[in-house]
C-alpha cells in the first residue's frame, strides 16, 4: 500500500487565507534589530548605479578596459579626495 499525504478539506481559498493568516499574525519570538551599517573598509569598492551622458560615458571607454577605474580616479579629483 502506497502512504499519501493527508487530503486537504475545505476549498483552495480557504486554505490559502487560513495560510496567509498563520504567516502574516505570527509575532517573532525577539525583535528584529537591524544593525547600523558600519564605515567599511576605506578602500573597498561599492558597486553601485549611476547615469552619466553618453558622450562622458564614451570618452572614458574610448581608452579600452579599466574605464571604469578612470570615472573613479577623475570623481576623487573632482571632490578633492
């Protein structure tokens, strides 16, 4: 004899509401303590998202690979770091 899980009752709504209410009105046992993001290393890249007009964009890559390090290098200048 083949063993199979237990048939579920009630209708598909029900059972994804009665779901969604264990999940949603469980309290966590302690809070959630978010930690203070921390100074980091100072010479750590961070990847980040950035828009620069095309023609910045293709002056720095006209010179090939490692344009990226050049738009670092020309933004430290730039604030004085």
């Amino acid at each position: 004899m083949i063993d199979r899980p237990p048939r579920r009752t009630g209708s598909a709504r029900d059972n994804a509401e009665a779901a969604f209410k264990a999940a949603t009105t469980a309290k966590p046992a302690t809070p959630v303590v978010v930690p203070k993001r921390e100074a980091g290393i100072p010479s750590a890249k961070e990847l980040v998202s950035i828009r620069i007009d095309r023609n910045v964009l293709e002056h720095f890559q006209a010179d090939g690979p490692g344009w990226q390090e050049r738009i670092n290098t020309a933004l430290r200048k730039a604030t004085g770091l």
